[in-house]
C-alpha cells in the first residue's frame, strides 16, 4: 500500500530547480491532497513519504537546503504545543505552520479582545470576542492544510496541563503572566518536554530554552512564590516589533530542538532591546 | 597615583528601568571595588524592581564587586507576550 503510494507520488512528481539551478523533484498542494484521497490517509502522510523519497512538497521548497528532506520530514513528524496564543503564539504558530511542523497543539482559553489589535496576528476586527485557539486554528487550516491542528480553548491549569501536552515533543511558552509560566514549566519539566520560553516588555524581551534537569525560569525571575504576578510589561505594554522578533527567536530554538541540530540556549538567555539594537547572548549559570 | 583611582563602566537598564540610564552610561565613573548594589544606591534604582543583573554577559548579585571596565545590565521581571 505504501509502496504503492510512494510509486505513485515518483509517477506525478515534476522535476524543477532551485533558484541556485539546484535539480529536485516537486509535488504540488493539489497532487498532495489527490493521493492522500486516493491512498486514504492524510496529506502530512503523503507529505512525509513523498520526502522520504526525496521528493520535496513544493510548499516546503524554500526550506530545502538549509533543511534536508530527512529535515523537513523530522518536522511533519514532531508535535509541538504553543500554549498562549496572543502575540507570541500567534507569531510563533504562523511561523511553525508556515515551516511545516506536522501536529500543533494551540492552547489559549481567551477570547480577542480590541486591545489585541496592536500585535496578535490572528485577532481582526471580525473576530473580537471569538476564541483565540479557534482563530489559529483556522489560519493554521488556510496556510497548511496537511497541519493536523488540536485546538483547546482552555487554560492550562495544575488539573489539566499533562493531558493537554501529551505528546507533545517540543512546548513554546507564549504565555502573558509569570505564575502559568512557572506553572508550565513544571508540567513540561516532569513529562520530559523541553520548553522555550520567551517574554516581552515595550520592546525589549529574553528567550530561553528550558530542558528537564535545567534549573530554568527560576535562574531568570527567582522563586515562584516571591513573584508578581505580571512584570514591566503593565506599564510599557507590548509591541507588535518586540512580540514577532522574540516569537520568530522562540520558533528558531523549538525547530533546532525538533532537529537536534545547532546551539539551543540552554542555561542562556538571549536578550532583545529594540531602541539600541541590542541582541545579546548572557550565561545564567 | 591616587588610592581611589576612577574607573569606568558601562552600564544599560532594560524596559521600565531604562528611565534610570545615567547621561554617561557608556563611560560611567565608579570607584573600584564598590558593589553592584553600591552602584544602585548612586543611581537610585528602586531595588526591589531589579530582577536580573549581569556583569559581562555572566548573571551578578548585588555584592558582586566592580573593578571598571565592566558592562553590567539590570532588567525588571518582563513577562508579556
């Protein structure tokens, strides 16, 4: 059966070049969604087969190079959980959509509201007061159909967190308040998920990436108990700048994680201000 | 050559401490051996706003001592998103 597929995703497979003039073979969206109706299975599983054999889905053709085709199908293959999906999640989940990470679970238990408008992708003025989890899913649909997309319109709490990451392989913190992060983290440092971490004020923000045995939030904000609920942002706010330059960080860090490839920022906090240009790596241990 | 010869330093205040920055943050003049928390009292920053201070891209406490030529950043807890 597979076999079958694969000879048949070579049979309608075109050849095309890079714009480098590098050769490969490419499948379209439609002849995707065709043999995936033909062979009775997803597209992600056309997708990921066609890879396999070299072929490269041509949604996924500017990736090439920097990723290789074993690359791109690692991607379909993980699971990554965006929990919050205001302005971090929304930035960061239009990116691993568009990258082509295969299963993303969108957790956010808010609805849009106007102040919103200024940086959170998926919140329009046709969508105030609707689910958040429900507007990303429908953008993730419109970009990438072959994403499978778990949608829950919920809040992570001590009560439902493990359910909600399970499987998950990676987990983008994009939440708004310092307590669920700490709460997160727990959650994703006893199920052995590796967590990045990212948090905005004005236009400046830190990004770091958190592995089980890592001491983590607490090198950044100190203990949980002697926290304020919200930080600096309360009086700066957030801006649309600061919010997608420290989202598209957190998906570079989550998809070197997914490939085990690169420098992860483990025990290091790289920090963003955006009125001096600064971008700096700093040792926290 | 004078005991207490100046140094300098260079320091940076991120997101809602940066209205601290002095006029000459870049070349700042400090007394060699005085603390990071000496530092603050000199510049009045509110301490219980300081989350995070770094001395040469490496964490520091508020008794870590400053011989000049340091670069030292002093961020609040940021946690929007």
């Amino acid at each position: 059966m597979k076999e079958d597929m694969i000879k048949e995703i070579k049979t309608v497979a075109v050849p095309k070049k890079m714009p480098d003039g590098t050769s490969y073979h490419s499948i379209s969206v439609e002849q995707t969604t065709t043999l995936a109706n033909r062979f009775n299975v997803r597209d992600l599983t056309v997708e990921i087969s066609a890879l396999e054999a070299d072929i490269v889905p041509e949604r996924y053709s500017r990736n090439m190079k920097t990723y290789s085709t074993q690359d791109q199908a690692t991607l379909l293959k993980s699971m990554v959980s965006v929990v919050g999906l205001g302005g971090l999640g929304g930035a960061a989940t239009e990116i691993l959509a568009r990258s082509g990470v295969g299963t993303l679970n969108l957790i956010d238990g808010d609805t849009f509201e106007e102040s919103n408008l200024n940086r959170q992708f998926f919140c329009t003025q046709d969508l105030l007061l609707k689910s958040k989890a429900g507007a990303a899913k429908r953008r993730v649909n419109e970009i990438n159909s072959s994403i499978v997309v778990q949608q829950h319109n919920e809040f992570l709490q001590e009560n439902n967190v493990v359910r909600i990451l399970e499987n998950s392989d990676a987990v983008i913190d994009c939440l708004d308040n310092l307590n669920s992060r700490f709460l997160l983290e727990g959650a994703t440092k006893k199920a052995g998920i590796p967590l990045v971490s990212a948090a905005v004020a004005g236009v400046s923000g830190h990004v770091t990436s958190i592995f089980h045995q890592d001491q983590g939030l607490r090198l950044i904000y100190g203990e949980p108990e002697r926290l304020p609920q919200k930080g600096a942002e309360t009086s700066l706010g957030c801006l649309p700048q600061a919010v997608t330059i420290m989202a598209a960080l957190e998906t570079s860090e989550v998809i070197k994680i997914l490939l085990k490839k690169g420098n992860v920022l483990r025990n290091r906090l790289l920090i963003v201000d955006l009125t001096d240009h600064t971008m700096e790596v700093l040792d926290l241990l | 050559m004078k005991k207490h010869a100046k140094a300098h330093i260079h320091i940076k205040f991120f997101a809602t401490l940066s209205k601290l920055t002095p006029g000459s943050a870049e070349h700042f003049p400090i007394d060699p051996g005085i603390t990071v928390l000496d530092l603050f009292k000199q510049l009045e920053v509110p301490v219980d706003e300081v989350k995070l201070i770094f001395v040469n891209n490496k964490k520091g406490e508020l008794t870590t001592e400053l011989q000049g030529g340091e670069r030292i950043g002093v961020f609040p807890p940021v946690g929007g998103g």
